[in-house]
C-alpha cells in the first residue's frame, strides 16, 4: 500500500501537470486573442428573374453573371479592424490585382472599419478586369487591413472565375495572327 506522503506526492504532481496545461492553453489563447483574424468568401453575383443576387460560393456562371465579383470579409478577431484594399493575388508572385473603387453593400463607405463578428460584402467590377487581361493570372481573393494583415480566401465559384479567364485569355492567344 502506499503511504500517505507517497499519495499526497502523486496528487500535488498531477495538480502542478493541470496548472501547467491550463497556463500553456491561457497563453496561447491570449495571443490568439490578439491576431488579426479575417475570413474572406468569394461570391459571385448572378442574373435571377427579380434583379439580382449572390451565389455565395457554388459556381461561376458567365451567362448569368451581372459583370460584377464579390467577396464577404468577416472580422473574426476581438477588436476592430479597418480594411483598406480588396482584389485578387495573381499567381506565381506577390502582385495584386486590386479593385479600386469596390461597391460596398449597404452603400458603406471605403475603407471601411468592421466592428468584431462584423461583415461587409464588397463587389468589383469583372468587365474591367477582363479588359485588363489578368483574370487568368488571378490565384486568391484578398483584403488588406490598415495594419498591412492580408487575408485570403479561394473557393469554387472563383475557381471556375479562374478557368473563365483562362478560356478567355487562351481565345486571344488563339486569335493572334503573329503567333
């Protein structure tokens, strides 16, 4: 059997184990605390019968899209943050495709500040982009913050923006007489 000094030892270790553990976790969660955290969706606006609306995340349609691209930016940090650039990050660099002047829902202003828990759905007009020629370059949707914190989102609908833009670009190229 063991002795009261030996159990006493045991339970004052696994209590020490537990303080450690839930100080190690308090900590990690204090710093988590204080990261930037934004959640950025990308969505594409298509032609319904009534006007139009958002397919949040499911597709890419060109025959029903209204020429505009949109993307949902949800402040999931603590505090609030204030987003000053949104557009797409082409690939194989760090250079941006940025809209602009972007249309904020609810007739918002830009930049825009997001309280916590917040979000604001922004729009960019696609027929500028596909005149500039960069759709296809396109990799991720970003927003910037006024701190310089960059987040990305990708999803189905601006993958299919992506294969979009590359058909196009690939009718260019085979319409050019010099190649």
């Amino acid at each position: 059997m063991a002795s009261y000094a030996e159990v006493k030892d045991i339970v004052v270790v696994f209590a020490a184990f537990i303080g450690m553990g839930l100080g190690i976790y308090n900590f990690f969660n204090e710093r988590r605390k204080e990261r930037v955290s934004l959640r950025v969706v990308p969505k594409t606006v298509v032609q319904r019968e009534r006007g139009f609306s958002l397919s949040s995340t499911r597709e890419f349609n060109p025959e029903r899209n209204v020429g505009m691209f949109g993307m949902e930016i949800v402040n999931l940090s603590y505090f609030p943050v204030v987003l000053k650039q949104v557009g797409f990050l082409k690939s194989g660099t760090d250079r941006r495709v940025t809209i602009v002047n972007p249309i904020v829902d609810h007739g918002g202003d830009w930049p825009r500040k997001l309280e916590s828990r917040e979000s604001v759905t922004v729009y960019g007009n696609l027929d500028e982009m596909i005149k500039m020629g960069a759709l296809h370059l396109v990799r991720k949707a970003y927003v910037e913050t006024s701190c310089g914190h960059i987040a990305t989102g990708h999803n189905q609908a601006l993958k299919e923006l992506i294969q979009f833009g590359k058909t196009l670009h690939d009718n260019r190229l085979n319409k050019n007489p010099w190649k």
